[in-house]
C-alpha cells in the first residue's frame, strides 16, 4: 500500500512538473510572437516611435501585452500546480 502512495505522489509530482513546463513554453512562444509584430511593425515604420491613436506609444502596447501573458500563464500554470499538490495530499 506505501510504495503505491510514492508512486501515485511521484506521478502527481512529475504532472506537476509538465504543467508548469507547458504554461512556460506557451509563454514564451506567446512573448516570442509579441516580439515579431513589434519588429514588423518597426520594420514598416521606420525612424520614429509609432504612436497608436495620436496618444499611445506603441512601446507601451507592447510591454503590456508583455505583462500580461506573463501574469496570465505564469500564474494559471502556478495555480494548476498548487491544485495538484493539494488534491494529492488529500
């Protein structure tokens, strides 16, 4: 009956480990795409800072985009783990 228990914790533990590694490539191909259209959109517009509505630079768009698809998958990826890790110790 023990060595069921590690084995269904070390399971647990390596599902953990796949979910946070997914969430993060998912973010960084997610980052990675920011970044291309950041350089197409340069690219087209060469010299200056492009501004979006005659108000907001677009380097602003772009760090924000940043934030938040590293605050979305970072913290559902961090979420999920710490459901598994509860739902295994119960």
């Amino acid at each position: 009956m023990a060595g069921n228990r590690f084995r269904d914790e070390g399971v647990e533990a390596l599902y953990a480990v796949w979910v946070i590694s997914c969430h993060l490539l998912i973010g960084i191909a997610a980052l990675c795409g920011v970044w291309i259209v950041d350089r197409v959109i340069h690219l087209l517009w060469p010299g200056t800072e492009p501004i979006l509505f005659g108000r907001v630079p677009l380097r602003m768009v772009i760090e924000t985009a940043d934030g938040g698809i590293l605050i979305v998958f970072l913290g559902f990826g961090l979420y999920r783990v710490a459901r598994t890790v509860i739902r295994s110790s119960l």
